[in-house]
C-alpha cells in the first residue's frame, strides 16, 4: 500500500507542478491584458500571483525530486 502511495504522489506531484507551469503562463498573458486595459494593479497582483505559484512550483518539484 505504501508503495502504491509513493506512486500515486509522485504521479500527482508531477502534474500539480505541470499545471501551475500552465497557469502562470496564463496569468502572465493576463498581466498584459491587464496593462492594455488600464488595469495596472490588477497587473501588479497577477504579478505576485505568478511569483508565488512559481514558489510553490518550486517546492513541489523539489519535493519530487526527492521521491
């Protein structure tokens, strides 16, 4: 059963972190729609946005390296 949880995390870290890679990539072209749209603090938010999921893309790659 453990084993099977190992692989499942694995299985599940692999795609949160190939997820959030998409979503950031989202939020960036958001961020200069935003810009366009006169919306600079709504651009600044998806900004940190973007930082902080790529700090939790960060984290979760670290963590299955070491799986």
């Amino acid at each position: 059963m453990v084993s099977d949880d190992k692989t499942r995390l694995k299985t599940l870290l692999s795609y949160w972190v190939d997820h959030n890679r998409e979503h950031s990539q989202e939020f960036r072209e958001w961020v200069d729609k935003a810009e366009k749209m006169g919306e600079s603090g709504v651009a600044k938010d998806l900004l940190k946005a973007v930082g902080n999921m790529e700090k939790v893309t960060g984290i979760l790659s670290g963590i299955l390296k070491r799986l």
